[in-house]
C-alpha cells in the first residue's frame, strides 16, 4: 500500500533510499524519518510492547513519540531509537523491538566529542517564538545561539501548510534562519537536542552530526557532539506536544496525535490511512482532518468530545462531507494488529486510522530543571511555567499559548528581554508575521479518559500501564503522583511521560477526588531525550581517557624494556626483566646488584616543593611532626605529616637550601595534595606567615644513585665534587657538575646503602642518566624500578605511606617517635596524640614478620591471627600483612606487619592463614638488614 | 513464543497502607519515613511488640535515598564492626521477601570490586582476608576470573587502568528498592504503625533532658521516644535540640539507561574509577558515581561528574557505547568522617540518632533497622551498633572505611 | 555545574574549584588546652545547614587562591564570595 | 644534550599545519614569582623593563635587558617571568636583587612547564573543544593569560595574537596536551 501524497512536503522526491526494516526491503526519500518512510509503505507495525506483547505503532511524529522504538543495525548497531527521530538514509537497516534494545558486541568505530559555547542570549527551539526571539537578540547585537532538535527549523511550521505574510511559512523561515546564520555572533545548530539545563546558565545539548549521513558519514568527524553552553541569558521555546486521550483499546497502531498525522501529511507527504476517525477535544484536530480530507484521506468521522462543536470548522467540515459529532467519544476500537474499527456510542466505523487530539502539554522540561515554578492551567489542562527566573524566559506554545502571532509577540518579547538583560537594547524591532491559520487549539474540553474497560485503557503505551493499573495504585492507599507513578511505571519509559504524564495525574487526581491544581507534578529530569553514554564521554576515552604523566626520562625506560607501574597518573618503571625473567628474578637481580654494586632509579615523579620566607621554618615546624627549623643549612632532614586528626599522610626529606629557603619532597601520589595541604594552611589560617610555596615537581629530574660503588661513579660523572665521606656527609647536600650540567646532589637513603640523589633540571635528565649509566658500567650498575625500591626499603623497615599505612596509623604505630618532636608547643596532629584511642597499648604497630619456613612467601594483604588452629567466626585479626618480598639480602622471606601490639610482641609465634593452611612466623622489629647502620657510609 | 522481556516482573499488592491523621500522642515517633525509618518500625512492632508508632516524612514515603539509590546489596566491608553489622543485613536481607510476604526482586546476583593499581590489589586481597575470617563469603579473582563472572569487562592490560582482579563476593546482590520500602511499609502498617507522609518536623520538645514531642506541619505529636532516620536531614534536625553531629550533606548522583537485553549479569564496582553498575530486572543499566564535593540539599548535583563517570564506564565496558542515559537524579547522604554510620543514643534521653551511612544505607535497611528498633526499645544499643557512637570522633576510636586513599611512593 | 566566581579570576567552572567546606572555623589558639571533646569538635564537626552556608573554596586549576563563598546548600546558588580574612557578608536567599 | 618534553612530537605537531600551526618552543626560562606589595612590583618590573600585569587574567610583554621578556598574572601575588631559553640563572639573580627585603619569593621553574605556540584562525575554536573559558575575541583579547583546564589537564593560556595562543603546560602532561590536540584535530583534518 503506497501511503505517499503525489506532491508536498519537504522530502526530495526525485532519490529513492533503500532500507530494510524487519528483513524487508522498502524504499524512501532524503527528508524522511524511519517513521515516515515505513508509514508511506503502509507498515504501521514497529514493534510490541514489553510486558504484554502488544503491537505497537507510531503515535507522534517527532521525539515525543512513545511507541515506535527500534533497533538501529546498519551503519552501527544502536538500541531504541524512535523510528520519528531517525533520518533516513541509503542501506539503513532496522527492526523493531519489544521494548528492550540490544548492546552491539563489537566496539563501536565512531567518535564522539564536546564543545564549549558561550553566549548572551539562547534560544531552544527554532519554531515561530524562538525564531523571532533569536532574531530579535541578534539584532540587539548579543551573542546568540539557537538550537533546535529537528533537521530544520520551524517547530510547528513544519507541520501545517499555512502562510506567513501571505506566503508559505517554510519561506519566512528560510528568510529568518539565513538573516541569522549571517550575522556574526549568532550559532544555528541544528539536529541539536537541548536536554539538560543545570546551574548558572549551563545548558547541554547534544548535536545529532553525521547520523543522518549514514554509511557515507565522513570518517574523523565526530558523529555527536555535546556542546557545553554557558549562557546569560535563556529564551525557551520548546513548544508543545499534543497529548492523547485514553479509551478502550486505545493502543493499536493506527491510532495517532492528530497534530502528528498533519506533520507526517505536510513534512512528509504520508498520509495515515486511507479512512480515518479524528476524536478531539479541541480544535486544532479539525485542520488535521480538513488537510488530511483535502490530501484524499476519506475522514469517516469527526468525533469532539465537546457539546457543541466549533461553527465555522463544523461549517468547513460540512462543505467537505465530513461528518461531525459533538458530545460523544471513542469507546473502543477493533483491529487484529493495526486499528479497523472505530467504537462511538453504539455506531461502529471502519477505519485504518484514528487520529485523536485531547489538548497540547506545554513542555515546560528544561524550565523545570532551571528550577521554575509550575503551575496548573485548569482550562489547558496541563502544568505551565508559573514563575519567573531571572535568567529564563519562556516563549511560544511553551507558555501554554497556542495562537501563532502571540506565540510569535512572546518570542519578540522574550528575546528583548533577554538581550536587554544581557546588556543589548540596541535592537531594532522585528515585524511579527501574520498568520492565515484557520483553528487555535484553546477552546478545549479537559478530558483525560473516557470510561470503559479500564484494563484495555493504556496510559503508558510503552510501559503496557493502563487506567486499571493507576486505579489500583490509588487504592492501594498512595496519594503522590510519584507513589502512583512507581506503582504503574507510569512515566519511566523511554519517552518519561512525555504524552502520559499529564493524563496519569489527571487520572489520579480525578479518583482521588482532588484539585489538580494541589497535586505536585513528578519531578522533570535530564536528559530531556536520552543520550548515547558514548556521546558524553566524548574524547575522554582510551588514551585520552586520563593523562600519562611520564618523566623526562621516561623514553629510556622504554628503550630498555621497564614494565611500568600506575602511581597516579605517573607511569613509573616497575621493573626491568631481561630475557626470560619474571618479576621476582628480575627485582632479585635488581636487589643484589645494588646492595653488592650500585644500581639507580628515576625518582622523578616524587613531589619537589620549594618553600621561601622569613617565616618558612616555622611553617614547617607547623606541618611536620618534627622539628624543621633547627635544620642548618646544608643539611637534609626525614620528615612525617600528621592530619589534625594526628594520622600520618605523608613523609619525604626537607633539605635547607637558605637561611629563608627549604625543598621539601613529597610522595609520588601526594604532591598536589601536599602542595593543596600547604597553601590551604598558609592562605586560610596563617597568611601572616612569609612564606611562598612553589611546586617544581616537574623542573627537576631525580636520579637516586645507591650502592656501595654509587660514590665511585658519582666520582667519575662530578670531578668538582668531594665525594668522601667527611667532606660529603651523610644528610647533607652540595650543588655541583654531574655530567657537565649544573646539578643538586643529596645524600640520602631510602635503601640503607651509601646513596646520592642526583637533581638535574629535567630536560638534562636522559643525559645525566645516560652518563651514569656510562660511568657505572665498570660496576655492573642496574637501573632498577618501584618494586626493588620497595624491597631494598622494607629490609630496613622504612614504610610506604599508603601501603603501610591506611589513614589510621600514627607515625607512633611506625616506630617512628624519634620523628615526633617533644619540644614543640604544637603541629598539626598532635592534639590528637593525647586521645584515648592513641594511647592504647593494643594499637596496631608496625613490625616485621619471618616465615618459620623461609621459602614461604605471604601474600600481601595476609590477615594475621594468634592461634595455630582457626576457630569459628568471627575469628580475631590481629593485623595484616603490608609489604611481602622475598630477599636476595636476607636470603630469605619477610614481611612488614601492622600487628596489634606488635612492639610488644617481638619474639612471639603469630599465624597468617594462607587459603587453608595457617603460616607460622615469628615477630620481628621492622628493621630486618643492617641493623647498625653500617652500610650508610659505604 | 517467547513472551515478552517484561513479562515476569510481579505485580504490587492490591493494599499497601493507609492514611491516617497524625494522633496526639505515640510511644516512639521515628522522624523520615525512608527505608531506614519504616524498616525500624516493622522491627519495634515485630521484634519488640511496640507499635504505637508513627513513621513521620516530610515528603512521600522512601521518596529521599530509598528511590534514589543503586540498590547494591553487600556485606564485604574491610573492619570488623562494618561486617558486623552488614553481614547482619546481608542475612536478614536473605530471609526478607518471606519475612514481608512481598516480591523484593533481591537478586543474589554477586558483586565484583575491581583492583586497578598494586595497591588496591594489596587492599583488596587484605579485605578478601578479613571477610573470610569473619565468616562472609569472599574471593580474589584474577583478571581472567572477572571475564568469566561478566564478560562484558574490558580486562584487557592495554588499557588506561587495567583490570588486575576483583573481590567477588557472590552473595551479594540486588533488589528492587521502592518494592523493599513498599514491603515493609505494608507490614508495618498491617501491624498498626501509622505512616503518616506530608509532614514535616519542624521542632522538638524537651524537658529535664528528655524528649517529649516533635512539633510537626501538622501539629505536635507527643511521643515517649523520638528516633531520627533522616539521612541528609539529620544534621538540620538534630540542631534542633542543640545535637552538633559530625555530617556533611552531600549530593549523590545515579543514573539509568533504557531497557536493554540483559548484556551484565552481576554487579560491578570500581572505586578507582568512580563507577558502580547493575543490570536491573527490567533491564535497564543503573550506575552511582563518586559523590559531588560540595554541601547540598538540592537533590541535585554537577553534570560533569555524569561525564567523567561515562569515560570511565566505557573503559570498563566498551559495550556500553551507544546505551542511553535515561534519566540522571542526586540523593542527599550524610558522609561522616570515617565514612560510617552514627548509631546509637544521644545526650537527649529518649532521643536516639541513626545517620552517616554516606552511600551504604540501602544495603543496611534491614539489619539497622533491627538494630535501631533494639537500640530504642532496651534503650541500650544492640552489639551490631555498639561500636558506632557518637563518642567516637572524641575518643578517636573511628571505624575508617575510606582506606588507603592512594597509594603514594 | 556551577560557575564559581573566583575574587581574583572571576566566573570560571566548578571543576577548577577544589572545596574546602565549612568557612571561619579557625585552628585552636592552643590545642593543648582543649578537651578531647573541644578537640574532636574542632577536628571532626562541622556545620551542614540547610540554607546559606560560609564555606571555602580554592581555585585550584587557576590562580590557586582560597577564598569564601556563601552558597545556599538549597539550591546552590552562590550568594556571594569573599576573600579569606573579610567577615561573612550578609545575604538574601 | 638537552631533550625537551614534546620533542618527539615535533612532526606529530607539524602535520597539523593544515588546521593549525602547532610547535613546541622548547627550554624557554621561566621564573615563577611571588610578591604582593606594589613597590616591589613596581621595582621588579622597572629591573626587567617590562611592567607586571596590573590586571587579573592578563600578561604583559616587552623588550628589556634580557630581550622578550613576558610576565604573566598567574595570582594575586604569583607572576610568571618568561624569556628566551639560557637566561634563568640572571634572570633570577636580578629578580631576588630588585625584590630585596619584600615579602615574596623568586623559583626558577624553567623545565617545570614547557611551551607550545597554535597559530591559525582555528585556533581558539580547536581549544574550545576542551577549554571552558570563553576564547572569543571580545571576552579573550589580545594580552589574555588564564590559568585554566584543558579537557584533563591544567593549561596557562596567553593569548599572543589575533590567531595566536600560546599553551604553557605541566612538562608531564605535555604528551597528555599533544595528544588531545592532536585527536581534537582530527575532525578538523577530514573535513577541512
């Protein structure tokens, strides 16, 4: 059956597009909708409905639509999309769906990106008020941008073949959009969906780009776009969406907004059927019905719920031989999948299509969301915006208008008002066009259902709830239109209540008996049309989904095969394997080649703070648990950082640089927050203090060179540079040559070995490295990566900040009292100390634990326990196991603990169950290699 | 013929409560008529035989956190009183769509927390440990393991933040959160609780350190018992009787998708990444991000956190690609500084505080509603809730379940 | 997303904005002479009104400065933003 | 031997001439300081011979007795001192002179950001994609320098030129910066 009017509408006539839609060939034109095309072929069958399996249609023809949901398969698989809003194009392949879409399994190849936009004035919607509004912001000279959802501007005037100042209104709007396409400052965006309005002018809107284009999308152009636009100003003119009436039966397809089958007559050039029933409660159904009659549409009938129908559209009727019955309703309907037959009354009307109007809800979506007032109109019997917002105005069928030359005064109002708000009252009047429309929608008759089979009367089409389902809802005992609309799922669907919302709360309000009026809407939330999750993450996804940071020597890392470890967003050198090593030989190898020779590491990412002032000492003083001050300058001092909550969150040296002058470094993970921590201190509760705070994490590059050989080959790359112990103490630094460039050279150790940490600015780092290597060849140096530093570390006890400890661990709970100054009147955290809870004496305390079988390694994250056999549960923890290695030095296993009064407890036989065995091991003090410090010197 | 996707999922009873006028007087007033609120009331009535109760919201009733939450259910919590008292839940959760004579679709479907770095192996593996010894079911997964429990998981070590295991815990679940309110509300009310919605607390009264009545925006109630389960409102409300609580108010953002042919059959967590995602009965995706930074009341939070949530979900599930957001909303939780509850009495006497769940109400409806309706009966807290007082931010004896933030070498 | 206007910068993104909460809750004179109950008060409890709220702000991503803002936690309307030192000004929500 | 953090990205940079020219400016010197009382502005200023930036959001440049020198409001009382590639260790020594007894400080952060230079009329709308601060001419003229975010990470962005921006990022995030704008485009490069 060929659906398709001989002329009209705005699709090209003259290019076949060919389709397949559930395995069948059709074909359609540029300029159509999935939904139209498969109307044109006469397929009014889209899909089934989710819980009853019931044939579903095309209802409206644009995104209110709450029926037509198909899967996308070619281009690119993508579920439930509305037929109404999918443009047509070559090779489309579609079917419909029984209200559950399906994921594609293969990744999908398109991209997606974001943009932001600033503006004065926006206008949603390119229908008559937003046209004029936008056109009367521009002409003030504001930044404007419209946007509107549809393939071209116009909103309503895309369904009706009226005229504006006595010619098609398709031209008015060609004349309006090319005026401000051509004015600078103004954006047109088109296939834009407005679908989220947040604070302080923040609107998102997603642009439909290359959707349209099918296979022959350009490749490396976004498909969809999400513009950020930050405006000062909001013209809405989102329009209105017709909203139906609920009967019996009223959901075969067939069954159709009046309005809609006007747009698909007049965009499209479809008709609906060949026989048709309009039922109306107002009077814009009557142009539907005398367009539809005049395109070769035999109107079998013109039902108006009303008592007396409208004269002059009765007349007009009359003089067509259409049939017009006032004061009754549809009661039910027929049809074996799409609507036959038509019930009024006791008459029964064969018909392939019934189009019905029960009135206009204005879509006061994105208003809401800016957190506007709604308000009941009793005689439009819909919510409308009730309030004022500064920054938002409301123009159009929005308001709850519906003559076209007061929607278009409101738009020119509204975008004065806007420009004008913005600073912009320079603009020139625009002339309103004059209309020739022969019916307004407003003298309607409020009516939500007509009665009858209350279980066969659909509410919500999609969600299969029916009249049957919000009765039972009432009584059951709810009273909110939120209750009801859980109970039935009323309003959940795809389309969120778009056509059913209204009707739902006016059903509920009518069985319970109360004004509309007092009844609170259901909230209204983003999106406004739903968005492909792809379409928000936009590019921030693969590489780009979170930077890498790398350092400057990064490069030679992966020249020489490191695996790497995420620390943040650094990617350190985990560790360097060599043909046919795995992590344990390669870090064992790494190990002793330090502890015997000397290896080095890139230290880079470790937070680097300069800190200046008068005041920088005390500072300091302030925010480590040790004294800072007294540090001379030359010398390097360890330091620990409490939170006042007196937990320890971070460690790391201070070297006296000046007399007003420290570098302080931090941990990998804490630098910013470190640096945050600092300045918050010093802007918000001492800004008396001199001091300034200046990050140079990433001016310098950190090379710790470690091993008993690491002075011989500091020798060798420094010749200005006394290396012997006496003149280069340990904790103390010189700035010198390393390499021909300048360089700070620290002595200081993380691994109890003879060390240096070299400081060269970051971009001689690959150089200062690469002459290391050179100078330590003799010596078999290794460069080695974060897991030997663990190691070398925990063989002398020195913990991980977040691996040994867990924001509930005290530098005391460390061992680490010698760092907690007694002297000082106070620093941050220590208050805390004097709290009950820290002063336990069954704290979990950092220890060292020894496998009774020196091959066993623990599992990090071991619980402890201290019985040889497992009771039932709840069995009591003692701890856990923090840090497991095997080592080279020790020859032997270890671990470091967190054990409840584990300092008491050196020397006792405590048990780790390893899946189902329990582990002996024997508690230790933290410090397991080089006790006396012997191997500091070298 | 197959039938149709939603053609399973059970009906509402016929009844659920009535409405009554508020009385003049009630032996325990709860004030939020949330999950927490209800659950607590069931209990007072069934365990306790106390039911001259009123369940007093401001709004419609499990209108706040209850309907706005990602209904994950789970008991693997790292500290001993965190298991306590979830694992509790966990059972009654286990026994309640018995218990109620309601279809709470729990789902005991599993729930995988995704290890990304060392250190949340380290944490993980600690948690795994903790778990077992305190008796709730718990395994570390490799990579490989997470692909078989959901397919759908990117565990591919080519990624920005690769999957290097997941605890697995697979009694854990969901259920369907409006039909757990609804479950409980119906029963409760069965039992002569009266839910009494629209009304807001708007006072308290006091004499000689006692609680006596609540003044309401439908009158004073007086009430020998007042019990707070208020979630995000706590802080306003406890300020009414000069109670300071240790609360930030935070907005909590979801989000669903439309339907979809059911693609994950668990429930995935990543909190290096910010995403929580379920698969529901009627098949829509339902994901919670990380928590606004900011205070706020307003049911409302910033769209660039739903972004970054999406980013990330597509790293963990390409597939997800062209799903559609359907709707976004926020909640109001309550975040104490140990990131656990308050539960307990008060200074007041008669007046007993339940708050500071954050983001793990839901999953705690039933077993701190035991615990609360214990705690107010025998005016003493139940064992489960003992360690969950007030005190503890002065004495220091907190419950940390924030962790290891990040690991920082 | 809100726009926040930095004292210094201007209106810029939220996301540029690092929160610090409550506003003019200053460190103890003297720790040491509180009680554990004054010292948990100051460490752990905060305001968390409903309405107008005096709560800090960094512009992290910018110039780095603290500043303070009244913000009305209701409907997160900022109401005003004033530098750190300058008392809280008086608001309208 | 010097390596700069984008110099393997040189002709990634290059091949982008199309939509926008794209080119690290490697090693420039870069001193960060920090002062607040007018004098001591005033005097650093009249040692370099070019003013500070009165203005918030703004930079000034001019030609002294380390040649181009710019300064760029970075704070309140936080300016970044910029000039050709060698002169920091001077540049410094004058800085902490003229700075005297005042409150304040002088870092040199010379290879703590590097520098990349986008010229072309696409250029503000490329940034757009990632930059929520509003670049168009009328509200980011000509001598602009914000502190700000690009998509993921921060950015100090001067704009030196009707169609010139000039980037200054974190050396660790400058691949990151690369790659996005890079990606960013792509779409550029297929549709031109």
């Amino acid at each position: 059956m060929n659906l398709r009017t001989g002329t009209g509408g705005s699709i090209d006539r003259n290019t076949l597009l060919h389709f397949t839609f559930d395995g069948r060939a059709y074909t359609g034109h540029p300029g159509d909708t999935l939904a139209s095309a498969l109307l044109a072929n006469g397929v009014h069958e889209i899909g089934s409905s989710v819980k009853l399996g019931r044939p579903r249609g095309v209802v409206a023809a644009g995104s209110e639509d709450s029926t037509s949901l198909v899967q996308v398969e070619a281009p690119f698989s993508e579920p439930m999309l509305l037929a109404t809003t999918v443009e047509l194009h070559d090779g489309l392949r579609a079917r419909g769906l029984a209200g559950q879409g399906r994921l594609a399994a293969e990744p999908d190849p398109a991209r997606y990106d974001a943009k932001h936009e600033h503006c004065d004035v926006l206008v949603v919607g390119a229908g008559p008020a937003g046209l004029v509004a936008a056109l009367t912001a521009a002409r003030s000279g504001a930044r404007v941008v419209l946007v509107d959802e549809q393939n071209q501007a116009g909103g309503a005037l895309l369904g009706v073949d009226e005229y504006l100042d006595d010619r098609p209104s398709a031209e008015w709007v060609a004349d309006v959009v090319a005026e401000l396409k051509s004015t600078p400052g103004v954006l047109v965006l088109e296939r834009t969906t407005a679908f989220g309005m947040y604070q302080d002018g923040f609107v998102l809107a997603l642009q439909k780009r290359t959707d349209h284009l099918g296979f022959a999308a350009p490749a490396g152009v976004a498909r969809q776009r999400v513009w950020r636009i930050r405006t000062r100003q909001t013209v809405l003119a989102t329009g209105a969406h017709e909203r139906p009436v609920v009967f019996p039966d009223n959901d075969r397809p067939g069954i159709m907004l009046a309005s809609s089958a006007r747009t698909f007559l007049h965009r499209y050039g479809v008709l609906p059927g060949s026989r048709a029933v309009v039922f109306t409660t107002n009077d814009s159904a009557y142009c539907a019905a005398i367009d539809l009659a005049e395109s070769g549409v035999d109107i079998a009938l013109v039902v108006d719920a009303r008592p007396e129908a409208p004269a002059r559209l009765a007349a007009e009727c009359a003089a067509r031989g259409i049939e017009v019955r006032a004061g009754q309703v549809v009661t039910g309907t027929e049809g074996s999948g799409r609507v036959s037959a038509v019930h009024v009354g006791d008459t029964r009307i064969a018909c392939d299509a019934l189009l019905v109007s029960g009135g206009w809800n204005p879509v006061v979506s994105l208003f809401s969301q800016a957190r506007g007032k709604l308000r009941y109109d009793a005689e439009l019997g819909a919510f409308v915006p009730g309030g004022e917002l500064s920054t938002v105005r409301v123009a159009g069928s929005a308001t709850g208008e519906l003559d076209l030359t007061a929607c278009a005064c409101q738009g020119r109002d509204a975008g004065l008002l806007a420009a004008a708000a913005a600073g912009f009252t320079s603009g020139g009047q625009v002339p309103l066009p004059a209309s020739d429309s022969r019916c307004t929608a407003r003298s309607g008759l409020v009516l939500w259902r007509v009665p009858g089979d209350d279980d066969a009367s659909f509410v919500d089409l999609q969600r299969d709830s029916t009249v049957a389902d919000v009765l039972r809802a009432t009584g059951a005992g709810l009273r909110s239109l939120e209750h009801v609309k859980r109970y039935t799922t009323i309003g959940t669907a795809h389309d969120q209540g778009k056509t059913s919302g209204m009707i739902a709360a006016g059903i509920v309000a009518e069985a319970l008996g109360v004004e509309l009026a007092e009844q609170r809407p259901t909230t209204f939330r983003p999106p406004y049309t739903s968005v492909s999750f792809a379409a928000l993450a936009g590019r921030d996804r693969g590489d780009l989904h979170d930077p890498v940071r790398v350092t400057a020597i990064h490069p030679w890392h992966v020249a020489h095969g490191a695996l790497f470890e995420d620390v943040g967003q650094w990617k350190r050198p985990w560790y360097y394997p060599r043909a046919g090593e795995d992590l344990h030989t390669a870090v064992l190898r790494e190990c002793r080649a330090t502890r015997e020779s000397v290896g080095m590491m890139d230290g880079s990412t470790l937070g680097k703070i300069d800190v200046q002032g008068r005041d920088a000492g005390k500072f300091l003083d302030m925010l480590y648990t040790n004294m800072m001050s007294t540090l001379k300058v030359g010398r390097i001092r360890y330091g620990v950082m409490c939170g006042v909550d007196g937990m320890v969150i971070d460690d790391g040296t201070v070297i006296r640089v000046g007399e007003e002058r420290y570098l302080v470094t931090t941990t990998t993970g804490n630098a910013a927050k470190i640096l945050d921590w600092m300045e918050e201190w010093l802007q918000t509760e001492w800004p008396h203090l001199d001091v300034h705070c200046t990050s140079v994490t990433e001016h310098w590059a950190t090379i710790p060179l470690v091993g008993p050989r690491s002075r011989d080959v500091l020798a060798a790359v420094a010749p200005g540079l006394d290396v012997s112990n006496e003149a280069f103490e340990f904790m103390t630094w010189h700035d010198t040559e390393v390499a021909g460039v300048p360089a700070r050279v620290c002595r200081i150790s993380f691994s109890g070995e003879l060390a240096y940490e070299i400081n060269v600015t970051a971009w001689h780092g690959v150089a200062v490295w690469e002459a290391l290597m050179a100078a330590g060849e003799p010596y078999g140096i290794t460069p080695y990566g974060t897991e030997t530093m663990h190691v070398l570390r925990a063989e002398k006890g020195y913990p991980i900040i977040g691996q040994e400890t867990d924001a509930t661990v005290t530098p005391q709970d460390l061992g680490m009292s010698w760092a907690v100054s007694k002297k000082k009147p106070d620093f941050i955290g220590k208050r805390s100390f004097a709290r009950a809870e820290n002063n336990r004496t069954d704290r979990k305390q950092l220890v060292g634990l020894l496998p009774a079988d020196p091959g066993v390694l623990l599992p990090e994250g071991s619980q402890i326990v201290e019985t040889d056999r497992l009771p039932e549960p709840p069995v009591r923890m003692l701890g856990h196991v923090t840090s497991s290695y095997p080592s080279a030095a020790l020859g032997r296993t270890f671990a470091l603990a967190l054990v409840r009064s584990g300092h008491e407890r050196i020397g006792e036989t405590l048990y780790v169950p390893v899946e189902d065995s329990l582990v002996p091991v024997t508690v230790t003090e933290s410090v397991l290699y080089d006790k006396e410090g012997a191997r500091r010197d070298g | 013929m197959t039938s149709p996707p939603g053609a399973h999922l059970p009906e509402h009873p016929d009844f659920l409560w009535d409405n009554p006028e508020p009385k003049s007087s009630y032996d325990v007033v709860i004030v939020g008529g949330g999950g927490h609120g209800i659950a607590t009331a069931y209990y007072l009535a069934k365990v306790h035989g106390i039911t001259n109760v009123a369940v007093l919201e401001k709004g419609w009733l499990a209108g706040g956190n209850m309907a706005r939450n990602t209904t994950i259910i789970r008991s693997n919590y790292l500290w001993d009183e965190s298991s306590g008292i979830y694992e509790h839940s966990l059972k009654l959760w286990e026994g309640l769509e018995e218990d109620l004579g309601y279809p709470i679709l729990f789902d005991q479907r599993g729930v995988l927390n995704l290890a990304h770095s060392l250190q949340d192996v380290r944490d993980s593996v600690r948690r795994v440990n903790a778990n077992r010894l305190n008796g709730i079911d718990a395994e570390w997964v490799d990579p490989a393991g997470v692909k078989e429990i959901c397919p759908i998981v990117n565990t591919s070590p080519d990624v920005r933040y690769p999957v290097l295991g997941a605890t697995y815990q697979p009694r854990a679940g969901i259920a369907k959160h409006d039909y757990v309110a609804w479950g409980y509300a119906r029963a409760a009310h069965a039992m002569g609780v009266d839910l009494i919605q629209n009304c807001e607390v708007t006072g308290m009264e006091t004499s000689g350190g006692r609680i006596t009545a609540v003044e309401t925006s439908r009158g004073r109630i007086a009430a020998g018992k007042v019990a707070l389960c208020a979630a995000g409102h706590s802080s306003v409300l406890a300020e009414m009787v000069g109670l300071r609580l240790p609360l930030a108010s935070h907005p909590l953002q979801a989000l669903v998708s439309e339907l979809l042919e059911p693609v994950h059959p668990t429930v995935v967590m990543s909190n290096a990444v910010h995403v929580y995602v379920s698969q529901a009965h009627k098949g829509e995706l339902v994901m919670g991000a990380g928590i606004d930074s900011y205070n706020g009341y307003g049911q409302r939070g910033s769209f660039h956190i739903i972004e970054q949530q999406m980013s990330a979900a597509l790293e963990l599930f390409p597939v997800f690609a062209r799903a559609h957001l359907l709707r976004t909303w926020a909640g109001i939780v309550d975040v104490s500084p140990d990131a656990s509850p308050i539960v307990g009495l008060t200074p007041v006497g008669g007046l007993y505080l339940n708050c500071g769940w954050g983001t793990g109400g839901f999953k705690a409806t039933p077993g701190v509603g035991d615990c609360f309706a214990h705690t107010i009966a025998h005016d003493k807290p139940h064992p489960f809730n003992e360690p969950f007082t007030l005190e503890r931010f002065t004495t220091g004896a907190l419950v940390d379940e924030h962790g290891a933030a990040a690991v920082a070498h | 997303m809100q726009l926040i206007p930095c004292p210094w910068c201007g209106p810029r993104e939220e996301a540029e904005f690092h929160y610090g909460g409550q506003a003019h809750v200053a460190y103890p004179e003297d720790p040491s002479a509180l009680t554990d109950e004054e010292w948990a008060r100051y460490v752990f409890f905060r305001d968390n009104p409903s309405g107008p709220f005096a709560e800090r702000w960094s512009h992290n991503a910018g110039c780095r400065r603290w500043f303070n803002a009244v913000r009305d936690t209701r409907t997160h309307d900022l109401l005003a933003v004033y530098r750190v030192g300058e008392p809280m000004p008086e608001v309208t929500a | 031997m010097t390596v700069s953090p984008l110099h393997a990205w040189t002709d990634r940079l290059a091949a982008l001439a199309p939509v926008l020219g794209a080119a690290e400016v490697p090693f420039r010197s870069q001193l960060t300081v920090r002062v607040s009382d007018p004098d001591a502005i005033a005097a650093t200023g009249a040692t370099l011979g070019i003013g500070f930036p009165s203005a918030a959001c703004t930079f000034t440049s001019g030609t002294g007795r380390f040649g181009d020198v710019e300064v760029l409001w970075l704070g309140p009382d936080e300016f970044l001192v910029t000039a050709s590639p060698g002169l920091q260790v001077t540049i410094e020594e004058v800085l902490r002179g003229s700075l005297g007894t005042a409150r304040g400080s002088v870092v040199d952060t010379s290879a703590q950001r590097t520098t990349v230079v986008l010229q072309g009329p696409r250029s503000r709308e490329v940034l757009a994609h990632g930059c929520s601060v509003d670049l168009h001419p009328s509200a980011a003229p000509v001598g602009t320098c914000v502190q700000t975010l690009l998509a993921r990470t921060g950015i100090v962005l001067q704009v030196t030129g009707d169609d010139t921006v000039t980037i200054l990022v974190r050396s660790s995030f400058a691949e990151y910066f690369a790659a996005w704008l890079t990606d960013a485009c792509v779409e550029y490069l297929a549709v031109p």
